[in-house]
C-alpha cells in the first residue's frame, strides 16, 4: 500500500521556499515551478499564500513575531518602560536576522532597485507600527488629546526608519559578531527617546496657549 502523503504545512513551505533561495541564488520563477519541484500541490501552496511575494513578506512578519514572541516569554519584559522594551525588540529582532542571515542578505539584494527589493517589508512594517503603538507610554505622549494622534504616527514613522536605518548598518557590518551594530541600536535608541522627551514641546504648547489667549482676549 501506498504511503500517504503527509499534509504540507505553513511552515514548511516557509522553510522550503528560503532553503531554495540560498541554494540557487535566486527565486522560483512561478508558483507552478515551486510546487512542482518540491512534491507539493498549487492548491497547497495558495491554502496558505496567495503570490510569492506574499511568502516573502511573511517571512519577514514571522521574523517580527518570534521576536514578540519570545519577549512575552520574559517576565521582566512587561515591566519595562518603553525605552527598555525597544531596546529588547532590537537586540532579539536582530539576532534572529542574524540566525537567517544568508537569507536576509540575498532577499534584500535580488533587484537592482532598492526600493522593490524593500516591498517584501512592507508586512514588517505594519506589524512593527503596531508594536510601537502598543509600547508607547502616557511618559511620551503629549498632553493635548487632538495632537496625540498625529504624534503617534509621527513616532511609528520615525520608529520605522530607524529600525530600516538599523538593518541596513547590519547588512554593511563586518564585525566580529555584529558587535557594531549592537553598539548603533544602543546609541541610536537612547538617541531617539531623548528626542521624544515631550516635557519641553508640552511646555511650548502651553506657552502658545497663553499667547494665544492673550492675544485674542485682550483685545476684547
């Protein structure tokens, strides 16, 4: 009889389709030739993803959600202040690119426009901007309810481009165990909660405040 077929999962396909990358430098040309050379089905692949670029912007999700993962899995986590809490993203966020870095390096580099090669972080990028949404403290958060929003997009945006900022000095580090970027994702996260301090822009608003009233009621 006829061994059955084990069911091709999630993860599998994960691990394949980045096994396949690294062996032959370069992406499967459809998902027809994908499925075909590794003895799974189309149906199975779109079970789970709906275009190869889909798969890789996953990859990179997944990376974000291990990394979320295993935080949750410290208890002393949850009790850190937003400052430590992004240094803690960074720090295992990174040593798990560092585990896939083969990968990240060649996915990163297979057009020679930039830019679509950072389309597959598009994923990344709205689980990471939710993240620091989640993270951010009433310590950062100015005191006026109709600015708080766009405050808020303002951080997760400058957040973002830190963190790519970050990625980037990883890809060029040639240090030995990427000590050098552990250096830079220090200096330039207590660099950015500096500039977050909100006490001095609460104390401009409150004096354009008075300004303002001052103007407008004095002359009544």
């Amino acid at each position: 009889m006829e061994a059955k077929k084990k069911t091709i999962s999630k993860e599998d396909i994960v691990s394949i389709y980045m096994e396949e990358v690294l062996e032959k430098g370069q992406k499967p040309k459809s998902v027809y030739h994908f499925a075909k050379e590794n003895d799974f089905t189309e149906a199975e692949f779109y079970a789970f993803f709906g275009t190869l670029e889909g798969l890789e912007k996953e990859i990179f999700r997944l990376f974000f959600a291990n990394t979320v993962d295993l935080l949750h899995k410290n208890a002393d986590y949850l009790e850190y202040d937003m400052k430590n809490k992004m240094l803690s993203f960074y720090f295992t966020f990174f040593e798990i690119l560092t585990a896939n870095r083969s990968y990240v390096l060649q996915s990163l580099k297979f057009d020679r426009n930039p830019l679509k090669n950072l389309v597959q972080l598009t994923t990344l990028r709205n689980s990471f901007k939710e993240y620091v949404s989640e993270i951010l403290t009433d310590d950062y958060r100015l005191e006026q309810e109709k600015l708080q929003k766009f405050q808020e997009k303002g951080i997760q945006e400058s957040a973002w481009l830190q963190l790519m900022l970050t990625i980037k000095f990883w890809v060029d580090d040639d240090s030995a165990a990427f000590e050098k970027t552990d250096i830079f994702i220090e200096k330039s996260v207590n660099a950015s909660f500096e500039l977050m301090n909100v006490a001095p822009l609460n104390h401009l608003i409150d004096l354009g405040k008075f300004l303002f009233k001052e103007k407008i009621y004095s002359k009544q």
